[in-house]
C-alpha cells in the first residue's frame, strides 16, 4: 500500500540534491520544465557543506590543457564536458550567485569567504523560487516492474513517472552524508554497466608501529618530493604536501597520485613510495653536515641542526631505518633524500573524499542518457572518472550536470506519438 500518492510528472525527476542535480534543475527550470527534486536525506547538499570546511576548493585557475589532463583515462570525455562549462563558467556562476572567488596560491579557486553554507541556501532558496519542488527523505530504491521510480518515504512507499530522470547520486564515500552507492545493483539491473567504486583522494596504510604512530600521527610533512613509478612503468616525481596518519600516509600530494598507488596495490600487493623527505637539499652536503661532530648535543638536536630535521622526519629515520641508522650520516642522508615506504592498502571508501569507478561512460550517450534506458540520465560523481584534490571534482560534477540537463531538454523536446508518451514507461518492460 502505498502512504503517499503516485506522482506523474510532465517535465524532469532529480534524484539526488548535490551539485550536479541542483545545477542540472536550474538549467531545466530555466528552460521552463517542471522540476521535482528528490533526496534521500533532510536536506540537500550536505557533501557540498562539508567541502566548504575544507574552504570550498571550487575549482581550479590552471589552462583548459592541464585542468582536463586531470581526468586521467577519462581526459577526453571530461573536456567535452568542460568546452561546455568550464572553470571560468564556474567561476561566473558562483559570481551570479553574489559569491566572489579568489584564486589560491597554489591556483585553487575558492569563494572568498571560504564557505559553502551561504552559496548553498542561496542557490536552493532561488531554486525553490524560481519553481523546482524539492521532495527530502525521499530515497530512491531502482525501477518497478513498470518502469516506475520507486521512493521509500517516511509516510510509505511513493511511485514517480516523469518525462525524463536525472540519477546524480553521487558515489559512495562518506556515506553519513547521503551518496552511499546503494545505487549499484539497481543500476546494474537495469542493464546499465557500473565499474567497481573505489576510494579515491584517500590517505594509504603503511602499517606504523604503535611507537612512531602515537608519536606522530598528524603531523604534516611540508615540502616533500614524491617518488614512484605510474601505471606505463615511468618513474615519477611530484613535490607536495602529506601528513602522517595513524596507520600511514594521506594529503593532497598523495591524493595527486592516489590513482597509481592504488592500481599498483591492485596489481602487485603492495606498492612503493620513496619520500624526499629534504627537497632542495644535496646529498653529498648532507653527508658532510651529519658527519660534523655532534659534541655533548643530543642526537635529536644534531640532527636539528645538521638537517633542519623536525621530531617527524628523524621519527620517520628511525621507523624505518631503524635505531642504528641514526649514528650513520651516509645511511641518514641517503634515507633522508629517498625514505622507503610500502604502501599496503589504500583507506576505505567510507573515508575517502571522493570515488572512482561509477557508471561507465561507455553505457552513456553524449548527453548524458542511459543507452539502455531512454529517457534515464546520470551525472556527477556516480558517473566513472576520477580527479585529484584541486577543484576538479566539483567541476566535473557541474560540467556533467549541466551536460545531462541538456540531454534532458533534447529528449524531452522529442516529438512523440500518442502511443509513446513522454515517460520512462515507453522503456521496454524487460529492461524493467
Ligand atoms: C570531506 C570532503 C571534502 C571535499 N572537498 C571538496 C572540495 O573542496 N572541492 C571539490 O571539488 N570537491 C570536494 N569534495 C568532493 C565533492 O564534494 C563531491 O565530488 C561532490 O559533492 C559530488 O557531487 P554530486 O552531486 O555528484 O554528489 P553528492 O554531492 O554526493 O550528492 C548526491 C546526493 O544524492 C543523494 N542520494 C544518494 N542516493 C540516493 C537515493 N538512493 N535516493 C535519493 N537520493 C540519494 C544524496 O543524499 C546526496 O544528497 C569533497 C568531498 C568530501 C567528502
């Protein structure tokens, strides 16, 4: 039985209220569609409110060229995207909203004020203005056999047909928030391809002893140089920033090559990292400077100062090198300038920033429609690519909403026959 009335919508469904359905109903709505807007949770854009503590990294200031490139395999599909709406196109939207951005020292592009809390209730206060019904506890749970959105609601089960649907259900981390990829299998079942998800922008453990990770856990390690080999063999290097965690390593520069370090995990077990733990300093004088005698100086405070080295970085020496090595400047220096790591497994989902994998694009049409589900679009983080901390996951989830809002308004423009209604129930039943 069901505790609320079946709906039957002529324009758009939104399933999911992140930044990919909430920009993807306001194109709609302002191209004259009747929007409903459903959610799982009390309130829309919780995983948007949390990416404001960290500031908000909207997006990023680097050329179109680079910003793609950031979407590794999924370089090519994301910048179609993004010829559609770009950093900049972000950048103005933000501004239309009344939020000014800034960019960043290192190029990330924030609101000025560092928060999403005020962008947010802005965007759904006009939305709900401008037209778009927003339907919260509202979780969507797969298709009927009729081909019928079906919500679990508090008050019951709730049937929905609309014109065209839009799935922007984000992936499956931090699932507290709402995107628990309790999506899959429905996905799956409907005959539309999913890659597995897996963390993405998440920190790696390397298995510390109790010692070192009670002593350090937390403590960042600024500037570092990243050494390890990508997925063609070709040894890498990136200068970055990472902190210690209490089983191993996570930060923005390990999130940069998060996705290597995890297909190699994949691969072989286990996967090597070498931290420059000095950058900019030689290894020949290092040598020299460690070996000058230390007098009545602790080790810790020779080490200080021969070394600039902090109580992490000589922890680290220790945790790995073991206890000896400290007395040996040769083995100092060159454990200094390529510290050995094994990384063991990254983080679980749950903890992630964000996810790989999703639907595949393959499974998706240009615009953004299920091909074998007409009339079903996806967008946003559900959907199969991946990006680096930086700005680049809110802007692919904008880009590929706005791309599917589009495909939306195409398909909704369609002529159709009277015996073909504009309805996800003209789907044939097997796909049901
Ligand atoms: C701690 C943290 C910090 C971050 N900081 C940044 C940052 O600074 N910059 C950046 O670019 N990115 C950041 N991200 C990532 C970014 O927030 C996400 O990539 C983005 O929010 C994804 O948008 P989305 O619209 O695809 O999905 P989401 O924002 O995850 O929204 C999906 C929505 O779908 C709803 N939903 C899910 N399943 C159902 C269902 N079955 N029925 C109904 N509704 C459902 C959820 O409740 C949710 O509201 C951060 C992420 C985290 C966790």
């Amino acid at each position: 039985m069901s505790g609320l009335s079946p709906l039957a919508l002529p324009g758009a469904a939104v399933i999911g209220g992140g930044p990919a359905g909430l920009i993807a109903a306001e194109i709609l709505r302002g191209a004259g569609v009747e929007v409903d807007l459903f959610d799982a949770m009390g309130s829309v854009g919780r995983k948007f409110l949390v990416a404001g503590k960290g500031g908000l990294n909207l997006t990023h200031a680097e050329p179109f060229a680079p910003f793609a490139a950031r979407y590794r395999e999924r370089e090519e599909a994301v910048a179609a995207w993004l010829r559609r709406f770009d950093a900049d196109a972000l950048r103005a939207w933000a501004r239309d909203q009344g939020v000014d951005t800034f960019v960043g020292s290192s190029g990330r592009v924030f609101p000025n004020d560092r928060k999403a809390a005020p962008l947010l209730r802005g965007w759904v206060r006009r939305l709900r203005e401008e037209g778009v019904r927003f339907h919260v506890q509202h979780r969507w749970t797969g298709w009927t056999a009729e081909g019928a959105l079906h919500f679990d609601t508090p008050l019951g089960p709730r049937e929905v047909r609309a014109g065209a649907t839009l799935l922007a259900l984000g992936g499956g981390s931090w699932p507290q928030l709402g995107s628990d990829a309790g999506w899959v299998p429905w996905l799956e079942a409907a005959g539309i391809e999913v890659a597995p998800l897996q963390p993405a922008n998440c920190g790696f453990d390397i298995g510390w002893s109790a010692h070192f990770a009670e002593r350090h856990a937390g403590a960042p390690l600024k500037p570092v140089v990243l050494h390890w080999t990508d997925g063609s063999g070709q040894a890498r290097q990136l200068q970055g920033e990472c902190v210690v965690t209490a089983t191993g390593i996570e930060g923005s520069a390990i999130y940069a090559i998060g996705a290597d370090l995890r297909e190699g995990i994949a691969r072989d077990g286990g996967t090597d990292l070498q931290l420059d733990l000095v950058p900019g300093r030689d290894i020949d004088r290092l040598q020299r400077d460690l070996a000058r005698p230390r007098g009545k100086r602790s080790l810790s405070e020779h080490l200080r100062r021969a070394a600039g080295l902090d109580p992490v970085r000589i922890g680290l020496l220790r945790e790995v090198g073991g206890a000896d090595a400290l007395h040996d400047p040769a083995r100092i220096a060159v454990l200094l300038k390529r510290l050995p790591l094994r990384l063991r497994r990254p983080r679980p989902m749950d903890e992630a920033i964000s996810t790989a994998g999703g639907v595949r694009l393959e499974a998706l049409d240009a615009g953004l429609m299920a091909r074998r589900r007409p009339g079903v679009f996806c967008a946003g983080e559900m959907l199969d690519w991946e990006a680096p901390t930086g700005g680049y996951l809110l802007t692919a989830c904008f880009a590929s909403g706005i791309v599917a809002a589009e495909g939306m308004l195409a398909f909704l423009k369609q002529p159709r026959t009277p015996a073909e209604p504009v309805s996800e129930h003209a789907v044939p039943p097997a796909l049901g």
